[in-house]
C-alpha cells in the first residue's frame, strides 16, 4: 500500500477530521474492511519524535477513527479535549493490519498545533 504525506496545521482545542483513502502502489482503492486502524501522534525532538504517543485512535477499543470500507476511506477525529493542552510540531502516522497480520503504514506527516487565547467554554 502506499504511504500518504499529509501535514496539517490546527489551533488548541479545535475539531478536525483526518480523511484518509488507502490506495495499492497502483493507485487502486484498498477496502479497509476488517483492518485494524491505529493512529499515533507525538512530539517532535531534537534528532526526530518522542517514542511514547501523546494522542492515540483507533477503529476498536480507544476509538476516534470511522471507516467507509467500501471506499478504502477512514477518518481520525481529533476532538477539542484531544489537543487543548497541547501545542507546537507532533510527528503523526497511521498503520492498518490485515486479517493476516500484515501491517503497512499508510499516512505519516507533521501535525502543528497553535496556542489560542481563547478556549472553548471559557
């Protein structure tokens, strides 16, 4: 499967929906049908990213991420709970495992998030 780049930029406390196709190195629309989707974000360091994930979704117990099989889509939610005490640049990546244990990376990017003055509620 290919691996889709995709850097983004939001504000603390902000909804924002990642839409991702999974495609084959073909081009082709991959149906996400019985994956397991896992996705991690963490803060960029000197030298590269924090191994330990400061945000965490998937398609199964942790939630946060709703597929459209047919269509080989998935989308992560970030919710406004998910970054208001959060800011500066996050190394993000999603991976799918098959029924077969076959793992592939299919999204990787950077993910900034912005301080903001105001905060929902508040």
């Amino acid at each position: 499967m290919t691996t889709q780049r995709t850097d983004f930029v939001m504000y603390q406390g902000d909804s924002k929906v990642l839409s991702v196709t999974v495609a084959d190195e073909d081009g082709q629309v991959v149906s996400v049908d019985g994956m397991t989707i896992r996705w991690q974000a963490s803060p960029v360091i000197t030298g590269g990213f924090d191994t330990t994930a400061t945000l965490k979704k998937d398609n199964d117990a942790l939630g946060g991420i709703t597929t459209v099989t047919e269509e080989g889509v998935f989308e992560v939610e970030i919710e406004p709970e998910d970054t208001e005490s959060l800011s500066g640049l996050y190394y993000h990546e999603a991976e799918l495992t098959d029924g077969t244990g076959h793992v592939s990376t299919v999204l990787t990017g950077r993910m900034t998030i912005k301080p903001v003055l105001i905060r929902a509620g508040g």
